[in-house]
C-alpha cells in the first residue's frame, strides 16, 4: 500500500486510466519555487559545481587546522 495515488494506479495496473488532480500547489506557491528551482538548475551554476569546488575555503583551512 502506498500514499501515492499514481503507484496505487501502477501497482493495480490501470495507469491507462490515471488522472492527477488539477492543482497540488497554490498557484503563489508554485511561482516561488520555481523561481528558486530555475536558479539552482542555472547551466552556469552547475558547470561551476562539476570540478568539486564547492567547499568553502575558510571550512577548508580550519579543517586543516583543527
């Protein structure tokens, strides 16, 4: 058993049937989150996270240190 409807469809196969409802989010909602997904999902932003610099140089130091 599972709380999402969309397994609950797959596991009793009639997925050919399934309906999401029309709004999971308020509308106001759904903006700001996407607004913060479409920054986080930038090209520019995950190149720069590719090489693994993504650590602060200071946490680096005083792990050296420490």
């Amino acid at each position: 058993e599972s709380w999402c409807e969309w397994r609950k469809a797959e596991a009793t196969n009639s997925l050919a049937s399934f309906k999401h409802p029309a709004r999971l989010i308020d509308e106001n909602v759904e903006k700001h989150i996407r607004l913060i997904y479409e920054e986080l999902s930038n090209d520019e932003l995950l190149t720069r996270c590719l090489g693994g610099h993504t650590q602060n140089s200071n946490e680096s130091f005083n792990s050296t240190v420490w």
